[in-house]
C-alpha cells in the first residue's frame, strides 16, 4: 500500500512539473503581448512628445516670421522718411538674424515631421502586427488552457485515490505554495531544496521501509528512491 501511494505522489509530482511548464509556456505567450503593448505604449508617448515639439517650433517660426514683417515694415518706413543709415543697418541686421533663425527652425520643423510621420508609419505597422501576434497567442492559451484543465483533472484523480493520510498531508503541504513544488528527495544525506540534514535512521525509512514522513525545515514530502 505505502509503494502504491508513494508511486502516485510521484505521478502527482510528474504531472506537478508538466503543470509548471504549461503556466510558463502561458506566461511566455502573454509576455508577447506584454512586449508589443510597451512597445505601442512607447511609440505613443513619442509621438506626443513629438506633437508637442511640432507645435512649439511652428508657434515660434510664426513668431519669427511676425518680427520679419514688423522689421521690415519699419525699415521700409525709414528708407521712406529717410531715416539714419545706422537704424536701417540694424533693422537689416535683425532682419538677417531672423531669417537665419527661421531657416533653422524650418529645418527642425522638417525633422519633426519627418520623424512623427515615421513614427505613425511605424503604429500602424505594429497594430496589424499585434492583431496578427493576438490572434496566435490567444489559440495558444486556449491549447494550454485545456492541457492544464487536463493536468488539474489527473491530479485530482490520484488524489482521490491517496491513501487520508498522504492525501492530508499532500493538500496541507501544498496549500503552502512551496516553490518547486510540496516533493524533495533525500540527496547526500540532506534534503534536496533546503539542505536540512537528514540521519541516516531517517533515510533509510524513507528510502528503504517507505515511511511517510516531510523535511522538519522546508515541510515538504520526503519521496523515496525507487517509489
């Protein structure tokens, strides 16, 4: 009876690990999302920023162009009444100043176009692509849905079959969501995931005379070698 209900925490302990891959394989799944929608997320933070930047230089470019035309009103208004060489020359500097800025901030405006053009190019790219990648990630976790629905049921089932003892304590163990799982074995005399020292007594119940008994450090299920 005990190798029995030791052979099927072993099979629970098996299809404990194939439990295990089946959520990372979920996780891998969804973390492709994950992945795309920063990717988005990042492209429409740029692509604000960018906006943002578009509507500064183009109100600036508007007010250089303002200080041209007043520039070139009063300098034309000089010439006129005939005005002193000196304000003409200066209005003619600021002028050229002006325009020089101008050219300038025309060209960062081309660059910011340029790149926010780019980078909706690039959003509309990504959205078919995400519609695509959704389409293969959500077939994906329905299979691993219905694998684990599968594990879960095979699980239950040896379970059911445990021994109250071993089914107690399995489910009082397991209720503490150990890492790696409620199952250690004996490994050079010490258990296998916390190193608590084992004597030689107690592992030659657990190994040889198939005694249920657990880890008085980590708690988990001490499985014997050949169960």
């Amino acid at each position: 009876m005990s190798v029995e209900s030791f052979t099927k925490l072993k099979e629970i302990e098996s299809l404990n690990r194939a439990r295990t891959l089946q959520l990372k394989a979920k996780l891998d799944q969804e973390d492709r999302l994950t992945k795309l929608l920063k990717r988005r997320e990042e492209a429409l933070t740029q692509s604000n920023q960018l906006k943002q930047d578009l509507i500064k230089a183009q109100d600036l470019m508007s007010e250089i162009e303002k200080k041209i035309k007043l520039y070139s009103t009063q300098k034309q208004n000089l010439q006129d009444l005939g005005g002193s060489d000196e304000k003409i020359h200066s209005y003619t500097t600021q002028i050229e100043d002006l325009e020089n800025q101008g050219l300038q901030e025309l060209s960062q405006i081309e660059g910011i176009e340029k790149e926010l053009s780019e980078t909706k190019t690039f959003l509309v790219g990504l959205d078919h692509t995400m519609k695509d990648i959704e389409s293969e990630v959500n077939s994906e976790i329905d299979k691993i849905n219905h694998e684990i629905s599968t594990l879960d049921l095979r699980i239950k089932l040896l379970q059911d079959e445990l021994p109250s003892d071993f089914k107690a304590l399995l489910m009082k163990i397991s209720s503490k969501n150990l890492a790696h799982g409620p199952f250690t074995r004996i490994d050079q005399g010490s258990c296998y995931f916390c190193r608590f020292k084992i004597s030689r007594l107690e592992e030659s119940e657990i190994d040889m005379l198939k005694n249920l008994k657990t880890c008085p450090q980590c708690s988990r299920i001490f499985l014997p070698y050949g169960a």
